[in-house]
C-alpha cells in the first residue's frame, strides 16, 4: 500500500515522477539487457555494453520534466534522441519517451496542429517502413516494424486526440453555460425592470390622479375666506377622492400578495365619473364618445386612461378651462382627441408634477401598436392619440 503523503507527491510532482520512473526503467532493461532491439538500424561495427544505453535514455527522461511548458518542440528533441539511439545502441526507453511526449503535445494541441503531428507520425512511419526495407534482407521485418510503430504511434496519437477533444467539449459546455447563465440573470433583471416599470405605471394611473385630486381641493378650501358650503363640498371631494385611491391601493396590494389576478383598473364606462369629477374641480368639460360599444379590453383602458391623464393635468395646469374630449373610430383605428382652452395655472400647486403621466401614456400606446402626441395650442393645451383596435401579440 502506498502511502498517502508519497501519492500527494507525485500527483503534485506528476511529470518529475514520470522522469524518475522513466529513468528506473531504464536501469532495470539494462541489467536485464533490453537493448539492440533496434540491432537492423544499428550503425555501429559491434555490439557494446547494454549500460551505453543510459547515454541517451537519461537525457531523454529529462525532457519529461518540462513536457507541460513546450511539448512540441521537446517532441522535436525526442526525435532526435531517439534516431541516435535507433542508429547505435536500440535502447527502449527513447522510443516510450517519444510517445509520453506525442502524448503531451497532441492533447495541447490545436485542431490544426494535430493534424500537422499527424501528417508528421505517417511521414515518420513511411520513412522508417523505408529505411528498413533498405536494410532488411526480410522484407516482411521492415513491414512488421512500420506496423508496430504505426500501430503504437497511431494509438497514442487517437487516444490524445480523444482526450483533447473531450477536453474542448468540456470547454464549450461550460462557456455554453456560462453564457445561458448570464442570459439567464439579464432576462431576471429585465423581468425585474419591467414588473417594477408595471407597478410604477399602475400606482400612477390608479392613484396619482386621485391623490392630486385631493391635495387640490384641500389647498383650494384652504385659500378660501371661511365659507361653510364650499369647506364641505372640498371635504366631500377629498372624501371621493380618498375613497377611490384607497380601493385602488387595497386592488393593487391584493394582487401583489396572492401574485395573481388583475388590478382595478378604469374602463370606458367610468369615462362620465371622470368628467363629473373634472367638472367639480372646476373644469367645464363636454364629451363626446362615438366609439364602438365593445373595443378590446386594452384598448378600452388605454382610452380611459389617457381622458384621464389629460383631465387631471387640466385640473393641475389650467383651472376652470373648457375641455372638449372626442373619441371615435376610424380605419381600423380608435382615435382620442382632447382639446383645453382658457384657464389659468394653479399659483400654488400642492403637488409637482413629476412628468410621467404622459410618458407613460406614450409607453402604453406604443405597446399597442399606436401614439400619444400632446402640445400646446392656441390659447389651451390639446392631445391626440391614435391606437390600432387590433391589439399586437
């Protein structure tokens, strides 16, 4: 049983381990007398000692310490180690080195590459097949020696070649999935983007409107000598208001707890609420709706929500204006017209506009396929928004 401490060294030490075990091996063929195995290439006029052997399998092991830093040019060095041993002593251990360092630079090797190293072993091998043809008086032994070095060579080079292709497997696997993670997390953060613009957009039309209504009426009551009728008419308005804002707040909290169903949203048919309440803010607001009496539901809230938008900036912006609001349909098309003329601006506005109602009515007719436009006119203000009745998938 080998010990652990000894097993840490040579997984840390891994190519001096081979070298030193080369090495042994080299000790132990020759006193066993493992040479001249190579005796038909072998140029020397006798033989000599097995021992002479070490004198190239020992700078042969060297180069095992240093396969991982270049493998292909000590692949190079091997070669020629390994032609001088073939041509005198026909020692073992060069050929094992050579294939250890065929082994090393073909798993680090590039696609091409390898298909270089492998033109280089069929080269080798013919040259080889040839040179022993010449020196042979048997031709079936110089056919029997290029098919074992091929079928070694050959077996080394596909095994590499398995192991780094394997590796470059494992390689785009795990760029493949670092690539979806990435995507993963941008598609969350964009899921998150887009839920919080959602809860943004619905918080403002649902209760911005309501909430601006209310600090409205009250600064208007507060800028009023005492007048018991008009204090009571500005606390049932605030009164309205904070109801409405309150049931909208209470639709808005229950879907976010439960994660599903829908938010109270205004219709079409909340559009006559809308003008009496513009009109209790001073407003004198006429409305003329010739749309179709069934639109697709988005649609429907889109419209809803653009008179709304545009009556509470009136409301803000140019008190006791006259607004003329029409809707219709035309070519497949819903169409929203607001026109304010006269009024004057709030002197002390209780609550800044932040600029996003109309923005967001923008965002909300793009998503339809349509276009919200607004501007000043002559004397007034005027809005005009087209969207498809056919909603985009």
């Amino acid at each position: 049983m080998i010990p652990a401490s000894v097993r840490g060294w040579v997984r840390a030490h891994r190519s001096l381990a081979d070298a030193i075990g080369y090495a042994a091996l080299a000790v132990l063929a020759c006193a066993l007398g493992l040479v001249g195995v190579w005796s038909l290439f072998s140029v020397l006029p006798e033989p000599v000692s097995p021992w002479w052997s070490l004198a190239t399998a020992f700078p042969a092991c060297a180069l095992v310490i240093f396969r991982r830093k270049a493998p292909i040019p000590l692949l190079c060095i091997a070669l020629v180690i390994f032609v001088v041993d073939l041509l005198t002593v026909g020692g073992v251990l060069t050929l094992i080195v050579v294939l250890d360092l065929l082994y090393a630079a073909t798993v680090t090797a590039s696609a091409s590459t390898r298909r270089r190293l492998l033109i280089g072993i069929a080269l080798a091998i013919v040259v080889t097949t040839a040179a022993a043809l010449l020196r042979a008086d048997d031709p079936r032994i110089a056919v029997l020696i290029g098919l074992q070095l091929g079928a070694l060579a050959g077996t080394d080079y596909w095994y590499a070649t398995a192991v780094a292709q394997a590796n470059e497997l494992v390689v785009l696997h795990r760029a493949r999935a670092e690539d979806a993670e990435r995507r993963s997390a941008l598609e969350r953060a964009e899921a998150v983007r887009s839920e919080r613009e959602q809860m943004a957009r619905e918080l403002h039309d649902l209760v911005a409107g309501d909430v601006s209504a209310i600090a409205i009426r009250a600064e208007a009551a507060l800028s009023i000598p005492d007048a018991p009728d008009a204090d009571r008419a500005a606390l049932r308005a605030v009164r309205e208001s904070s109801l409405q804002a309150h049931q909208a707040l209470r639709s808005m909290i229950s879907v976010l707890r439960a994660g599903d169903g829908e938010v109270a949203a205004r219709r079409r048919g909340s559009l006559p609420e809308l003008v009496a309440d513009a009109e209790r803010h001073g407003l004198t607001v006429t409305l003329d709706d010739a749309l179709p009496p069934r639109i697709p539901s988005p649609v429907d809230q889109a419209v809803t929500r653009i008179v709304q938008e545009a009556l509470t900036n009136c409301v803000r912006h140019a008190a006791g204006a006259r607004v003329d609001v029409g809707l219709d349909a035309d070519g497949g098309e819903v169409r929203v017209r607001i026109d304010s003329r006269g009024g004057a601006p709030v002197t002390a506005a209780p609550v800044r506009g932040s600029g996003w109602g109309l923005d967001l009515l923008r965002e909300r007719a793009r998503a339809l396929g349509g276009s919200v436009d607004a501007g000043p006119v002559d004397d007034g203000w005027s809005v005009r928004a087209r969207i498809p009745v056919e909603v985009p998938a």
